[in-house]
C-alpha cells in the first residue's frame, strides 16, 4: 500500500471544496500512531477534540479536559501528522472568561502545539471570542447543535434541531459567527434536512459530526471508528474495522515468515488494520456512501413538516 500524502489544504481549499461538493473527511485524533495513519490514509484534517479527555484520558464528561492537557494531545498530534491541518479544540474554560483569555489559549494551540485553527462551542454568546481570536490572525471554527460542554443547559445530550424554535436559533447562531469571522462550523447531532438547510444559507463550509450527508463534509473520532471506546458509542458513529478485517487477513494469511514480515513492514497490527479503516472511511465520504440512513438522526413526517413551515426555511 502506498502512502497517499496530500499537499496540506488550507482557507482557500476549504472554500473550493464546499463550491465544487467536494466532502471534506477528518478525524478526531489525540496521539502519534493515530494522526500518523490518519495523514497516511489521506484524510483532509484533524480535529485534537476535548473529546480525547473521554476517550484517551478516561474522564467521564469533556468537561474536566484543562488547556495544558490539550497542548499535550496537540502536540504528540501534529509530530504524527505534520502535513495535516490540524484545529485545536478549545476545552471548557479556556476561553469563556474573557476575550483576552481566549486569543491567550487559541495562540497557545498555534504556538505551542502548531495548530492551524481552533474551535469553539457555542453561538451568539462567544461570538466576540471568536471575533477576537480571528481578529488575533488565528482561524477559528464554530461549533453548534449539541455543543457537550454546555449539554446540561438544554437538557442533556439531545439531538437538536427537531423543532422550528431550535432549528431558527442554530441558523441564526451560525449567521453570527460567520459575520464574526469564522471560517467553518461544525453541527453535531441534528437531523439532515435541518443540517442542510444552514449549510446552503450559509457562504462558510459547515461540517457534520452526525448531522447527515447534506453538509459540507463528516468528521468521526477516531475511536468510535476503529471501535477503540467501549463506554458507548453515538447512534451516528460507524466502526470500519468490520468491513476490512477481511483484505487484512487475506494479505496476512498466505505469509510463510509472519516475524520477518512484521519487522521489515510492520504492516501485521492494529496500526495496518486502523489505515485500512480510515481509507475506508475517507472513500465512503468522499464517494457520498457515507452517511447513510443508517447512521442519520431521521426525522418524523410531521417533525419535517413543521420545520418546512419556518419563516428561515428555503423553499
């Protein structure tokens, strides 16, 4: 298998890719060997999530994650993939303090661990953090529908979006962090059509982390990818390990010297095994295959009808 390395894309790629359809795949990575297959596999960028407290870390919510521990994540990332473009994940508390704390903490991921962009939750409420920070010259992304770190002020992890209220709050959410200067955002947990519709009002790419396939491209973590975390996993995610653990054994199997072949390739583990799962998950994006009604929010006919009948909804 050849590598297959990308030029590292930037702002003006982003944009190119959202005019032509072109669906951006990332990842949510948190360490070397993962950012390492990822860049390797051909994906288009790398979020370092708060996530990885969870996943990596062990701690029950994103919550407890601290700026430094992020720094550290960053790091060991962007060492694995130094031609990816790598956001940084602004964790609770590094930036709703104060304007000047945010550019602190955003320059920290730029600085320190040579991000390229950070991200951060919310609507209205951070948009002058997030102005501030691009203001900083620090690209910063959105992040609406089911934010984790504010989960508990609407009652949890719900999916969003299912009602006129919601939906028209979360398209003017995303109308005020594009005027503030961001230069994507990410919708989490909502059902496709809604999805869609801020993602064609809106100029910026807006990407989906379970919001369907009428968004400007899909970004899983990579545990729930490769089926590394066992506490739960989201309607939304697709383990991809099933689907080529087949062509991993074909290729393994008929190798008479497994130790040799292991030392000269090293192509015999989980590293081999979680290329071909993200190869596949990058082919499955990039070909619309993915996500399917399988993996969606899907809502009710009347669920539907409701949302078509909004003042904000493109006929």
């Amino acid at each position: 298998m050849t590598d297959n390395i990308k030029p590292k894309i930037n702002l003006q790629t982003l944009k190119t890719y959202k005019e032509k359809k072109i669906p951006v795949a990332w990842i949510t990575a948190y360490d070397f060997p993962v950012s390492y297959i990822a860049e390797k596999s051909g994906i288009d960028m790398i979020l370092v999530g708060d996530s990885g407290g969870m996943v990596q870390l062990g701690y029950k919510t994103t919550n407890s994650v601290t700026m430094d521990e992020m720094i550290t994540l960053a790091k060991a990332v962007r060492k694995g993939a130094p031609n990816t473009f790598i956001i940084g994940d602004m964790p609770q508390g590094s930036y709703e303090v104060s304007d000047e704390d945010a550019v602190r903490n955003a320059l920290r991921f730029v600085k320190e661990a040579g991000c390229d962009a950070i991200k951060l939750e919310g609507g209205k409420r951070v948009s002058s953090r997030l102005k501030a920070i691009n203001d900083s010259g620090i690209l910063a992304m959105g992040h609406l529908g089911l934010t984790p770190q504010s989960a508990g002020s609407f009652g949890g992890y719900r999916v969003q979006c299912k009602t006129i209220k919601s939906y028209e709050q979360n398209l003017d959410d995303a109308l005020v962090l594009q005027e503030a200067g961001a230069f994507a955002i990410l919708l989490e947990a909502m059902p496709p059509e809604p999805a869609g519709q801020i993602a064609s009002q809106l100029k910026i790419p807006i990407y989906g982390i379970g919001a369907g396939n009428l968004v400007d491209g899909q970004l899983l973590i990579a545990h729930d990818l490769l089926g590394f975390y066992n506490d739960f996993r989201p309607h939304f995610a697709k383990c991809f390990i099933p689907e080529v653990i087949n062509s991993f054994s074909e290729n393994i199997f008929p190798i008479s010297n497994l130790k040799k072949y292991g030392v000269e390739e090293r192509n015999d583990g989980l590293l081999h095994i979680s290329e071909l799962a993200i190869r596949k998950y990058v082919e499955e994006v990039k070909s619309g295959l993915f996500p399917d009604l399988n993996y969606n929010y899907n809502l009710k006919e009347n669920e539907l009808n409701e949302l078509i009948n909004s003042n904000k909804w493109l006929k």
